[in-house]
C-alpha cells in the first residue's frame, strides 16, 4: 500500500504542519474580528512610547479611522520643536499637519504569529500554559518596539525627505525593517524562545514536583 | 515529539541562534535596500516576480487579460500595485537566515534552501494572485489577507517547510554518527 505521507515527511511534521496551518487561520480570524478591541488596549503603552520617542512633535489625535472598510490606526500631530539639520532650521508653524498610519492587520500581526505558532505546537497543558504566559509577555514586547515606532519614523521621513534627504536616521530604518520583514522575523525569534522556555519551566516544575504527584 | 532535556548550553545556543536569526536577517534585508531602484530590484519585481503573476492569473482566468505594466500588474476591473514587501524578499530572507543558523552540513543547507526558495516564490506568486482576485471581488478580504492573512499563511507554510527539512537533516545526522543540530525545538 503506498504511504498516505510523501517519502520522508514523518506523521510528526505532517501532524505539525496541519495544527500550524488550523491554528493560523482561526488566529487570523479571531484577532481579526477583535482587533479594534486589541488594539485598544494597547493604545496607553503605545501612546507612551511614542511621547518617548516623538517628542519633538505634539500629537493631535491618535486612533482609529475606517477608510473604505479597512481599519487604521492613525496618528495626526504638529511639529511642537524646532528641528536642526546640518544646514537648515525647521521652525514649527503650528499649522503643517503630519500624518501616519499603520493597518490594524498589521499591528496585530506579531500577536497572531506568536499566538498561532504557541498553540499550534505539541505538548502537555502546563507546557501550552506556561507557553502562552511565556509568548504573551515576549509578543508584548515586539508590539512596543513595533507600531508606535514605525509611526513615530513616519513623522521623521517626512521631515527627513523634505529638509535633509541625505541624512539617515536609526528610526526611519527600523521601521523600513519591520515593513520588510522584520517585523515577522521578531515574531518568529518570539514564537521560538516562548516554544523553547516553555518546554524549559515545564521540566523544571515537572522535576520539582514530589514523587506521588506525578503518576 | 520526543523529549528533550534542555540544560544551560543549549539554551544559550538556542538564544545565540535567535539573535543571530533576526540579525542576518536585518543584514539581507539592508543589503535589498541598497538595491533599490537598481536593476536588480526591477529584475526581480518587475520581469520575475510581476511578469509570472500575470502570467499565473491569465492562465487561471484566461478573460481578466492581466497585463505587467512595471510593477503593476494592470487589468479591467480592477490590478494590483506590487510594492514593497509584497515582492517575496521578506520571506525568502526570513527561510536564508534560518539555514544559515540551524547547524547541519554545507551541502544539505544549499539543497534545502534552494528548494525552499523554490517554495517561497510559489507561494508568493499564488499570494499575489490571490490578492489580485480578492481586490476585485471584496475589499474587506483583501484587506484582511494584504495586512496579515497573507504574510501568516506564508510564514506558516515556509516554516512547516523548514521544520520538515530540518527533522529530516537530524535524522540523517544520527544515521551517519554525525552531532544532531542543537536546537531545543
């Protein structure tokens, strides 16, 4: 009888490979149908770390528009400080408004490949607990250093571009990073360490136990 | 699965993997940066990765006579802009950093790289022709595959890939007597 499996594709990968994919689709779906609510709750901390590292504009509004049907995350703010370049002074005018925007979809992407790839992997429920406790803190992590960043480096290209295209600016390429990719490349390196700290503290608790407890 | 006891070294290997991971990949992806607007960037969006697209989408709907017209791909009713991050670099950098971590020999990395690059630029043409046919048929769907449906589905299939690849690569590790890859997955 032939193998239901192509030849060295073990059940293991195979069984993997279904739970990976089931498991992204309904995190993609349920994040998606509670994303305004997700990303509200984050809104606070983003906030905060854009007055961190924006702080050289005032913001205006911070939140979601829906445009023909896709939902955004919208920053509008005005220049609040003068801005030095080599050769150049950019003096606010108070007036000049700065936009920048990001998908939900895409907020939330970090969340969704971390949770996917957390609940999709095998092992026992303390394991997939502790996992998830693992995978949420480190998801939180990538989210700070991603969405209010990225729009943070919005506000500077547009600065950038317009009174010193030569210049280069660390934020401007972080957030070229993220929208090429690192974004998922985070995601991934998080997905893998809460897998593998996961499986870590499940020994460790496991060993910890009495005798008795574990049969 | 079979069980693995994790002690110290090997969860500093796996962290040293980690970071290296994300910076190789971070590397790959400046030097495309610096190649943009080069021929090498108009070669791979335009004449590789736009062309095929069309192509794929005229050979399913044969009606909708999609067109490459530079990095669009342009028909009636409605085309598609590939931009930046839709042209399957991300993923193919993302598959180039995990073989250049995951330890096994040089031989068997360029084999399964090359297939999985392979892999990568077929899922992505059938990403773009999907997203084709969403933005014409509903834009909410679009917008939910363009944001994130599409780049998961991608990196799920890529690293299913990978995970086979790399079961495969231990098991023929232990067969020669070789030291298995030490990464605590």
């Amino acid at each position: 009888m032939k193998p239901l499996l192509p030849r060295g594709v073990s059940r293991e990968a195979a069984m993997l490979g279904i739970r990976l994919l089931v498991c992204s689709i309904a995190v993609l779906f349920i994040v998606s149908s509670v994303s305004r609510d997700a990303v509200n709750a984050l809104l606070p901390a983003f906030a905060l770390i854009l007055e961190l590292v924006a702080d050289d504009f005032k913001v205006l509004r911070f939140g979601f528009v829906n445009e023909r049907g896709n939902e955004s995350l919208v920053l509008m703010a005005l220049l609040k400080q003068t801005l030095f370049f080599d050769t150049k002074l950019v003096l606010p005018d108070g007036r000049t408004m700065l936009m920048a925007g990001v998908t939900l979809g895409t907020v939330l992407l970090p969340l969704q490949v971390v949770l996917a790839a957390s609940l999709a992997w095998p092992g026992s429920w303390r394991e997939l607990l502790l996992r998830l406790g693992v995978a949420l803190v480190l998801v939180a992590g990538v989210l700070l250093v991603d969405t209010p960043l990225t729009l943070a480096a919005w506000l500077w290209d547009g600065q950038l571009r317009a009174h010193a295209p030569d210049q280069r600016s660390f934020l401007v390429w972080w957030s070229t990073f993220l929208t090429g990719g690192g974004r998922l490349s985070l995601s991934i390196a998080a997905a893998a360490t809460a897998i593998v700290l996961g499986r870590c503290l499940s020994e460790i608790l496991l060993k910890r136990e009495p005798q008795s407890d574990r049969s | 699965m079979s069980e693995r006891s994790h002690n110290l070294p090997q969860l500093r290997s796996f962290a040293y993997r980690a970071v290296a991971f994300v910076l190789v990949f971070a590397a790959l992806q400046t030097c495309w940066e610096l190649a943009r607007g080069s021929r090498i960037e108009t070669l791979w969006v335009n004449d590789i990765t736009v062309r095929t697209a069309s192509a794929l989408i005229n050979l399913i709907t044969p009606g909708v006579e999609a067109n490459a017209r530079g990095a669009r791909i342009v028909a009636a009713g409605g085309g598609l802009n590939v931009k930046f991050g839709c042209e399957g670099t991300d993923v193919m950098f993302l598959l180039c950093a995990a073989f250049v971590v995951f330890r096994s020999t040089a031989r068997a990395r360029i084999r399964g790289l090359l297939l999985g690059l392979v892999l990568v630029f077929v899922l992505n043409q059938v990403r773009i022709a999907g997203l084709f046919y969403a933005f014409r048929l509903d834009k909410s769907i679009f917008n939910l595959m363009h944001a994130s449906g599409a780049p998961l589905i991608m990196a799920t299939l890529t690293g299913v890939y990978f995970f086979i690849w790399s079961r495969r690569a231990e098991s023929a590790a232990r067969l020669e007597g070789a030291p298995t890859p030490g990464v605590p997955l």
